[in-house]
C-alpha cells in the first residue's frame, strides 16, 4: 500500500510555511518529512501555549505537542534537533536538554545559602520541567528500562504529569522534602527520540507515558540508508542551502503567531488587556492562577467552530477506527488504549492549522482581532490525514511482531499463511504464454487478512515483505499473482 508523500498533504499544499518549514528541515535531517513536519507544531505549540484552550466538556486541552519519535541509529534523529534548536533560538522560545539527573533537577529543590551577617536562609531553585521551555530528550531509551531503578520510575511518572492539561490540579509535581513542599507546573513541551531497544514495544503497552505522547515509529532499511548516504555526498562543496528559507525566517512565523494569538486573546476577553496581563506575575501562583483563568474564560470567544466541523470530526474517528477493522480482539483492546490520545491530537493540530491560516489572512488584507475565528471541517481533515499516517504505522508496528501477556504468540510461518490463502481463492487462466494458477491479488489479500486476523494496513505490509515468492501481472486492468516461491 503506497503512502502518501509529504508533498501530497493537504496542509502542505495549502500552507506555503509548512512546505518551507520541511524543506529546510530536510537539509539537515534527510528523508524524515514526517517527524519534521509535527516538529513545527511543537515549536507553534510552545509558542502559543500561555494563550490557547481547548475546551472538552468539563476539561481543557492545551496546544502542547509531545512527540516520542523512534527510529533506528543514525537515521536523522539527533541531528534534526540541530535545526529545531536554532528555529526555537531565532523564535526566542526557550529550550533545554535531559540526559540525566536527579528527580529534584527536575521538579526543583530547596538550597540553603548563608548571608553577611552569617544567618541561613532557604530558597527554592526551579527544576527543568518548571515552567515553560521545549526539552529534548535525545537518548530516550533510558526511559524504556524492562526493570527501571527507583529514580527512572519518578522520571516517568513526572513526565507523564508534566503533559497533563496545563491549569489542571493533575498538571502540578509535588515532591516533599525535609525544607518544605516543592509544586511545580509545567508548560514543557517534549521532543523525545530513540531507537527501538529490546522489549520496547511491550513497554509501550504497559507505561501511561505513550498514551500521553504522539508516538511515532519509522521504519528503516539498508536501500533508506544508502539512499541518505548518497544524499548527504551530494552536500559536499555545493550551495544547497540558496534555494531554501533560512532558520531566522521561518522562526519568524513563530514569533507572528505568538503576537497575533495574544492581541486576539486580549480582543476577545472584556476583563483583561495587555497591561492588566503583564501586571499578573506567571512566578506567583495566586496571579498565575488568573491569567489561566482568564484564558478559559476567553476560549469560547477566541474560537468558534463551523457546521461541518462535528460531522468532520465523526468521520475522522471512524477511519482510525477501520484501521482495527477484522484484528484480535485482545489486540485491538490495546491499539485502541491510543486513540483518546489520537482524538486529543486531532482537535490540537486543526487548531493549529486554523492558526497559520489566520496569520496569513492577517497579512493579505482588513483584520479584526476582536473577531471569532472559526476552526472547520477542512481543518479537521487536514489534521486527520497526517495523523492517519501516524496511526499507521504505529499500528503496522505493534501488530507486526507483538508480544501480549507473558507468552508470546505463536508466529504461523509466512509460506505457510500464504498458500492458505492462495487455496481460499479462484484460479485463473489468463492464457495467452501466462497459463494458469494465477489469483487476483485483491482476493488474496482479502484472504489473507480474513484467515490471519490481520488489519489491511498490516496485510499490504506482509505482502510487500513477501513479494518476492509471488509473480505479478495484470489484466484488463486487474493485477493477478502467481505463487513462485517455497519458502522465506
């Protein structure tokens, strides 16, 4: 089943910022259009996320996007931060790495320092995920221990809080130590990459971590690697750069949407204007406490949403729901753990379409910040066809090689579910030199995912694995296969 190209999301063609964005990012990390791609609406996330609400029934969403990228070694991974860091620099948007540390570096800690007269006095020193600022953590395997010690355990459990709703009571770290109680809220965004570890994907299954974040998992191989090779030779002494948007430029959008989403913030809220919000210091809690509120309260005169927006969002949920269609039931219990995480992220990056699409409208003519602006079906459905392909391959991964419970399933040997699938079907003689015992591949296919209890995204992925045992030809238009081979 081919995928589409990053050139042929409808965003993309729509939004000539997303475009520039990844094809500068593409200079640095090559053949990675996907993750560069949510990498932009982690950066607009950050950048907006003082000002944005989502409202959920009794909840808030908050514009953050978590990205858990993994990948083999040496594919772009590390490297793409490179680009992302100086995006973020240019944008004046905070940013920080995690290697390593102790739980009170990350939720902060008390330090005792003794003045003039030599009296000792106690002062509370912020932890890395206090706060707002992007955080990379470019070794995230360590986050994926089978047996984790103690401290690794508080990682995860911190870092989990730190992607709750921002202004939620669950969003706030508490740690107790003998000097007092730290609190900690935070507002990180978190940009996390690895490769796949043994045991990684049960890990998945069984950590709240990855039902918080985006996960994304790519597929290499040796033909993708050379492909990089080749590409990045071509950079030597050559000036690839000329036909591409500078870091300073694109950060430039960040920073527009960072401004317009504040004066429409304060345009659509009769109880706060630009010099009450400043006068509201985010380092104390009580004022900090105002400026959510008052950004709540706001959210529903900010944004509007149009006729075919629910009718679009129904549709979405229904085609990430088909992805399941004819799998294990006991396995589809686990892949569907995602999707309230796939629904939160489709209504967070059609918010963030609406909001490119309302920077460019500000440029080309008559703009009125006191205006509702309006999220449609259209945003929806651009939003979706990404995280469709997201989803996707998420679930050709887990579904692929799975281990459930303690005992992993027996695999039925590759040559073996084929040839019950080609007995399923009806042969044909196309005559002519071809002869007989061909099988249209749509009914293999179909044969195949029905007697494996496999998903159609899965089946597509086992054929192409399995390519080489088969002859293909077409017909009046009609492929047709031929069993060639006797074994893997």
């Amino acid at each position: 089943m081919a995928r589409r190209t990053w050139r042929q999301y409808s965003a993309v063609k729509r939004y000539p910022i997303l475009r520039d964005y990844i094809e500068r990012f593409n200079k640095t990390s090559f053949f990675n259009e996907l993750p560069g791609l949510l990498s932009f609406f982690y950066l607009q996330g950050q950048a907006v996320v003082d000002y944005v609400r989502i409202p959920v029934w009794a909840s808030c969403l908050d514009p953050r996007f978590h990205v858990f990228w993994i990948q083999p070694t040496r594919s772009g991974k590390s490297i793409s931060w490179e680009f992302i860091g100086e995006v973020a620099k240019h944008a004046n948007l905070d940013a920080d790495i995690f290697t390593s540390g102790t739980d009170a570096g990350l939720i902060g800690s008390f330090k005792q320092y003794k003045d003039e007269d030599g009296n000792f006095y106690t002062e509370e020193t912020p932890g890395l995920l206090n706060g707002k600022k992007l955080l990379n953590f470019d070794e995230g395997s360590v986050l994926l221990q089978p047996n984790p010690k103690q401290f690794f355990q508080e990682v995860i459990i911190y870092l989990q809080q730190s992607m709750n709703p921002v202004g939620s009571p669950s969003n706030t770290l508490t740690k107790h130590m003998k000097d007092g109680k730290i609190e900690t809220e935070s507002r990180t965004s978190h940009w996390i990459t690895t490769f796949p570890p043994a045991g990684v994907k049960e890990y998945v299954l069984t950590k709240g971590l990855f039902q918080r974040v985006l996960l994304m998992f790519c597929h290499w191989d040796n033909d993708m690697r050379m492909a990089v090779s080749k590409k990045r030779m071509q950079g030597l002494w050559s000036d690839e750069m000329q036909d591409v948007r500078s870091t300073e430029d694109l950060a430039r959008h960040f920073r527009e949407v960072e401004a317009m989403v504040r004066e429409h913030l304060f345009a659509s809220s009769p109880h706060v204007d630009a010099v009450m919000w400043e006068d509201l210091d985010e380092n104390i809690k009580e004022e900090r406490q105002e400026r959510e509120r008052i950004v709540r309260a706001s959210a529903l005169n900010m944004f509007q949403k149009s006729r075919d927006f629910d009718p679009a969002v129904d549709s979405a949920i229904e085609e990430f729901y088909r992805l399941v269609q004819g799998m294990d039931d006991q396995l589809s219990d686990v892949i569907l753990s995602f999707m309230p995480n796939i629904e939160n992220y489709l209504n967070i990056m059609a918010t963030h379409l609406l909001l490119i699409e309302m920077n460019e409208n500000k440029k080309e003519g008559p703009y009125d910040p006191s205006d509702a602006w309006v999220i449609t079906g259209d945003h929806i459905d651009m939003a979706m066809e990404i995280l469709y392909d997201v989803y996707e391959r998420l679930i050709v991964w887990l579904e692929s090689d799975l281990e459930l419970g303690a005992a992993k399933a027996e695999k039925i040997a590759k040559t073996d579910a084929w040839t019950k699938a080609l007995e399923a079907c009806k042969d044909y003689d196309l005559g002519d030199h071809r002869g007989d015992g061909w099988k249209r591949k749509k009914d293999l296919l179909r044969a195949y995912g029905r007697l494996q209890d496999r998903s159609t995204p899965v089946v597509y992925n086992h054929y192409k694995e399995s390519r080489a045992l088969f002859k293909e030809t077409k017909m009046s238009g009609i492929p047709y296969v031929r069993w060639i081979g006797d074994g893997l």
